[in-house]
C-alpha cells in the first residue's frame, strides 16, 4: 500500500463509504460527508467530534447504545439532544458533570463483588493456624476514613493494634498498561503513617513482601512480587496509597476541573515547612519547602500550588500520578534546564523493613541522591519534602508545524529518503534547512519546556514548546472548564470508534485506522497562531496541559539519549543523533503501514542531567533526549507492537548511541515505561543494564544502602525480603 497524506487518506476513506451504498446508509450515515467537509475545511474541532458522534447514533449498529449504555437516561438524552442540535455543547456537557464519573459507578459494582468474595472466605481468628497470622477479618462494613470515598472494604484487625485498616484479600492486580498481573494476599488502603507502620510490622513478623502502588501508571515489573509457582496469587501485601476507584478502573476523570479534592487525611496532605525541617539552607526568590503526602495526585499537589504561589519546576503530564508514583521510578519534566523530579527532593520519610518511621535529609546529600529515587527499596515511603519554585507564568503558543521542518532531518538524510506522504513537493533550500535548524535548536537549547509530538502519519508536528515570565496578572484558568466538555466528547468518540473496530476492519485497513486515530487525536491539539496572542497561565497548568489520556491504555517504550558536544565546540550541544532518533521511528512507522503496529504518537522531551544515583539521565552534562513511541493496548494483544519497538530500538541503539568521535554513549531506559521485554546487542535489556549501563551506579547505590542501614539498624537482607522482587533481586541483591 502507497501511503498517503493524512488528508487524502480521509478523503480515500470518505469515497470508499461513499461508493458503498450499505457503508454509506446503515453502518457510517454521513461520515463520507463529514470526511468530505473536513478534507474541504468547512469544520472546525467541536463540530468534527459533534457529526462523528452523531454517525453512530444514526448508524443501524449497536455501537452507540452500548457504549451509552453505561450512562443514565438524562445524560444520554442530553447527548442525543445535543447530537441534533437542540441543546448546546456547555449545557449537555452539565448533565455530565453533575454525576459521578463511569469509574465511580463501575467501582461500586465490583467492589461489591469482591466484598461478597470476602464474605464468603472464613476470617482467620486470632492465635489459631491460619494462612495468615497475625490478621483478623471482620466481615462487618468497614467506611474508611476520610478521602476514602468510594466503595467497601473488610476491616482488617493486625494482632495488638487496636484500629483496623481497610483491605481485601486475594484481589487481583494490573498495571495501568495491563502488562503487569499478580494476586496479593491482601492489599491495604492505609490513610496515614501508622496505618503503614502496622502493615510493615505484619509483614516484618510474618516473613512478608510489601510493595506500594499509587496511579500504577508504569509498565515494567517494578510492582509486587509474581504469583507463587503453580498458584493464582502470592503470599505478600500490596499497599495501595489511591482508592481503588482512582487507581484501577478507566475510564477515570479525576483530574477534571468539576471533580471535588478528596478530603484531607495523612498521606495526602500537603504543607509549607521551614529550612530547619530539612536541615537545609532558607530559601529565597519565593521558594519554598513543601512536605507532600505520597498519596497526593499531581491534580492536587497543581491546585495547592495555584493558591499558593509556589509550582514545581517540572513535572509530569498526567495529573493522576502520585506524588509517591513519580518519585520512585525517577520521573522527568520537560526541559533542557530541568533535572530530574527525584533531584529536587530535601527529605525523604519512610517507613523501614523494622516497621520503625525513619527519614533522610540534606544533611546527609550522599544518601539523600540515593534515598530520593530507590524504587521503593528503603521503606514504604510516606511523605517526601520537595524544593519548588515561586510562582511564573507560561507563556503558551503550541502549534502545528510541517513535520520537516518541526525536527529537521539530520544531515545525511536525502529528500529522497523522506516518506513519500510527507515529503515536500520541492527539497528544502539551504536557507530553509539552515533557519529550521537554527529554531529547533532555539526550543530545544533555550525554552523552558520543549517537546514534539508527532501522530502516526501526520504531515505535522505538534510543537509545544514555552518560555515563562514573571507577570502574573490576568492569567487564563487552563485547560480550566472550557475543555471539559471536550473532554468528554473527544473520550465517547474514540470509545465509539474503538467499539467499531470490527465494522471499519471490514473495508479499510489498519493504517487507515491509524489515521482515523490521528485524525481524532488532532481535533484535541490546541493551536496558537502567529498573530494570535498566546496564552499566559500560571505555570502548573501548562506543566499538566493534556487530560484525559489516562483514559487510553497505551504500550510505551522510551530512551534517556545523551545529548554530546559538537565536533568543534565542546559547550555547544549536538542535536544529530536526536534528530536522527526522530527521523528513524518516523521511517520505521512508514515501512510497517501493512500492520501499523505505531498507532499512538511518537513523542520528544530536552531534559536536563541529574545528580541521582540510579537516574538515567546521570552523567549526561549537556542534558538528554527523552524520545519515546507508544501505541494502543490493541497492537500489544494482536502480537506486532514487539518485534516493531524491538527494530526501533536495535536502530536507535545501531545508528544514534555514538558521539563524534565514536565513543558510546550510555542510553538507559526510563524506569517505568517498557523496557524488561526487550534485548540490547541480543542481550536481555535487564542484564546489559546490571553488567553495563549501571555497573558502577549499582554498587554505589548498594555502598550507600548499606551505610543508611548500619544507621537505622537494618541490612540489605532486611530489604530484600521486606521491599524487593524478582526484578530488584536481580539487579541490586543477588549477592545477599
């Protein structure tokens, strides 16, 4: 198949139901016009989603009821009002908003089905043999504290405490990209510290495993331990730090505007503390230290920064995340002046394998770069203090860009080896080449966020990158309320055209699917014209400008690539491997258009080094590139995302991992996004990372481990049994 320009590919689409009267009239009635009027330019972004929905509903499939099936009578009236066109976007969208969202309605039901699980296994009873001891369940309803909103869980009793915490047995695990399954033996929602102390205490007695899971929005098997050999479960303890509505079950709205802060409790309590607390230097400049519960979502944390006039320097995009989720795995932001989110930690507090509450801070700077980014292995961490900002504002102009000249193409790349749907009419002029060139480099060396997305077979790039500013007076509220109802809408129309896979696999091919998906991505890109005037929010909304692809399950393999100096100039960064990188994947999605195994955007950050030990970015003085692809959990379940990541990366590791005088440089994956699944130079990817990338890094860590524990009275065995597994082990404890 000749790929083609995305806009003809609609148009193609368009004609092909408009050729087929059975298309056309029964299963997509007036989707050839709406393609028509798209490829015309007579639509804009709201309107496209309205007519797409509005296909569904009039198509003789089932897919529209089923899928509204999940919503009541009055939201599905208002949607169906608004579909025709008697009740506007903001009003249906209220129907909506005043509910509780899918993910609160599906939690009830299969809580309740758990809870009927648990009923029916006969409690463990104190100082009798059991599977268990030392626990009791109670099978009276147990209503969690505060912040604990949703559902019903058994109150578990620990021997000689005397307050219960909420948890279920035996109930099944999975990782937000559903690559990671296991069955722990109990997983406990605790609200503060002690709750912890006493979980950490029935493991320490009883020889358990415990790990932590927050939004679990990572995908390598950095969780709990697998099940025991020849059982559907293990025998350790899972501590959830969100509810169970907010940390499993998708669809999940929990960052939009509308939705109420849970109420406070411990372990997601966020307060202002003084230089003394951390045992570090006063701050100036409207910095300020802030002690932040694990349990706390970046949803929270943006809005407690906002009525405080304080923002976190860089962050992550999903909102969802936990503070505790993002720090363990060492997170990055975005921006080639940023580290690391571990790298502004100042104290970290956690409790030990001794079940004892312990801390580390900047008196100690050797163990904190250890402490502040450790997986989870020191102890269930509680609460971590972090340095940030005072409050700037961004100024945003995100903008579609041709894609040759968003990220040129490095410099032995012919116009002839551009992908023929991409590549422009005419070559480039060296003038033309040479100013593309000059304001990449400009974003990427000199804006305090940059980062480049490109959808699958997109002519265009979306550029986002910003600079901030010191003015903080009339500030727009964004995203804020206004992207609600898009929110919505954009999230029934991919549902609807997820939910008719089968009919469109019927006469258009999984490319043009792809570009179906591409098409509907782009109705969602905010665009900022050059005469238009940009944007001005206070800097965490623009840090956390995209929601709701929380809501999308995605496979996502990503690199740290060393940025290296240039030949002749050894300050000056050379961006021809990055560029290179880029180009590759966009090559690699063109050769494979027959499965299209990329069916979600390839996506760029600068970021800066880092002084943590175990960080990826270590060691690189001149910043890194953070590029990563990503597609739909389809690709993954139909068997051709592997083999298509593993090329990528055989060539990202071939072609874009030397300096200019050859030397190699040292790429590492991100730490929760995929990476176990996958060799380098045919070597298990876990092992080249053990015996090279981290050989030295590792026996620091461990050197520095040991010192910390010979403080706090336990031992690197302690942690092992109490923290680790089957990965860890591998990397940090196969001597122990």
């Amino acid at each position: 198949m000749e790929p083609q320009p995305i806009r003809e590919a609609i148009l193609e689409i368009s004609q092909t139901i408009k050729q087929n009267e059975e298309l056309d009239k029964k299963h997509f009635p007036g989707m050839s016009d709406l393609m028509q009027d798209y490829y015309d330019g007579k639509v804009d972004n709201e309107e496209t989603l309205r007519r797409l929905m509005k296909v569904y509903k009039d198509s003789e499939d089932d897919d529209y009821s089923q899928v509204l099936d999940k919503y009541d009578a009055d939201e599905k009236d208002a949607l169906n009002a608004y579909l025709d066109g008697t009740k506007s976007s903001d009003d249906a969208a209220k129907e909506f908003l005043s509910r509780p969202p899918l993910v609160t309605r599906e939690l009830f039901q299969k809580l309740e089905e758990a809870k009927k699980v648990q009923e029916n296994v006969p409690a463990p009873k104190l100082g009798l043999p059991n599977e268990d001891p030392g626990l009791s369940g109670d099978n009276r309803e147990f209503l969690p504290e505060p912040g604990k909103k949703f559902g019903k869980y058994q109150a578990v009793f620990i021997e000689g405490e005397k307050e219960p915490i909420p948890g279920l047995r035996n109930l099944k695990f999975e990782n937000w990209g559903r690559t990671i399954q296991n069955t722990p033996q109990w997983t406990f929602l605790p609200d503060k510290p002690d709750d912890v102390r006493m979980v950490v205490k029935h493991a320490q007695q009883n020889k358990k495993g415990v790990r932590v899971s927050g939004f679990r929005h990572s995908w390598s098997p950095i969780f709990g331990r697998g099940n025991d050999q020849g059982q559907g479960k293990n025998q350790n303890t899972l501590i959830s730090t969100l509810d169970l509505s907010t940390a499993s079950i998708l669809p999940n709205f929990t960052a939009e505007p509308w939705r109420e802060l849970p109420e406070p409790i411990q372990l997601n309590s966020i307060t202002e503390r003084n230089a003394q607390f951390v045992n570090g230097p006063d701050l100036g400049n409207g910095k300020k230290y802030v002690r932040i519960g694990t349990s706390v979502t970046h949803e929270q944390l943006r809005r407690w920064c906002i009525l405080n006039d304080v923002t976190l320097p860089m962050s992550i995009i999903m909102v969802e995340i936990t503070a505790g989720g993002s720090n363990a795995p060492i997170c990055h932001g975005g921006g080639i002046r940023h580290k690391t989110m571990s790298d502004i930690v100042r104290k970290i507090e956690y409790v030990d394998a001794n079940a004892n509450c312990q801390e580390v801070d900047m008196s100690t700077p050797d163990l904190l770069k250890a402490v502040a980014g450790c997986f989870g292995l020191v102890g269930v961490v509680t609460h971590i203090t972090l340095e940030l900002d005072g409050m700037t504002a961004a100024v945003l102009r995100p903008k579609l860009v041709d894609v040759i000249d968003a990220v040129p193409p490095p410099p032995e790349m012919k116009h002839e080896d551009i992908p023929k749907a991409i590549r422009p009419k005419r070559p480039r002029t060296d003038e033309e080449k040479r100013k593309a060139q000059e304001e990449f480099e400009r974003k990427a060396n000199s804006d305090y966020y940059s980062e480049w997305f490109w959808f699958p077979y997109s002519g265009k790039v979306w550029v986002n990158c910003w600079s901030n500013d010191t003015d903080l007076r009339n500030l727009e509220d964004f995203p804020g309320k206004w992207a609600a109802a898009q929110q919505i809408w954009g999230t029934i129309a991919v549902a609807l055209t997820q939910k008719a896979k089968k009919a469109w696999s019927w006469f258009i091919s999984e490319y043009h699917q792809t570009i179906m998906l591409t098409w509907l991505a782009e109705q969602n890109l905010l665009q900022i014209g050059d005469k238009e005037k940009p944007i001005r929010t206070a800097l965490p909304n623009a840090l956390h400008f995209q929601r709701g692809i929380q809501n999308i399950q995605v496979r996502d393999l990503e690199i740290e690539l060393p940025l290296h100096a240039k030949k002749d100039n050894p300050n000056a960064r050379d961006y021809t491997n990055v560029q290179r990188a880029w180009w590759k994947a966009i090559i690699e999605a063109y050769n494979n258009t027959e499965q299209s195994p990329m069916r979600m955007p390839l996506e760029m950050r600068m970021v800066g080094d880092s002084d943590i030990i175990m960080a990826p970015q270590r060691g690189n003085k001149l910043g890194t590139c953070a590029i990563e692809i990503l597609t739909l959990k389809s690709a993954g379940e139909d068997g051709t995302w592997q083999p298509f990541a593993q090329k990528v990366l055989d060539i990202w590791m071939r072609d874009c991992s030397r300096d200019n005088d050859g030397n190699k440089l040292n790429v590492r994956p991100h730490w929760a996004k995929e990476w176990d699944n996958f060799k380098v130079d045919g070597k298990p990817w876990r092992e080249v990372l053990k015996n090279e990338s981290y050989k030295d890094q590792i026996v620091e860590f461990k050197s520095a481990l040991t010192k910390l524990g010979e403080i706090q009275g336990w031992t690197l065995s302690d942690i092992k049994e109490r923290f680790s597994n089957e990965l860890f082990d591998y990397l940090f404890f196969d001597d122990v």
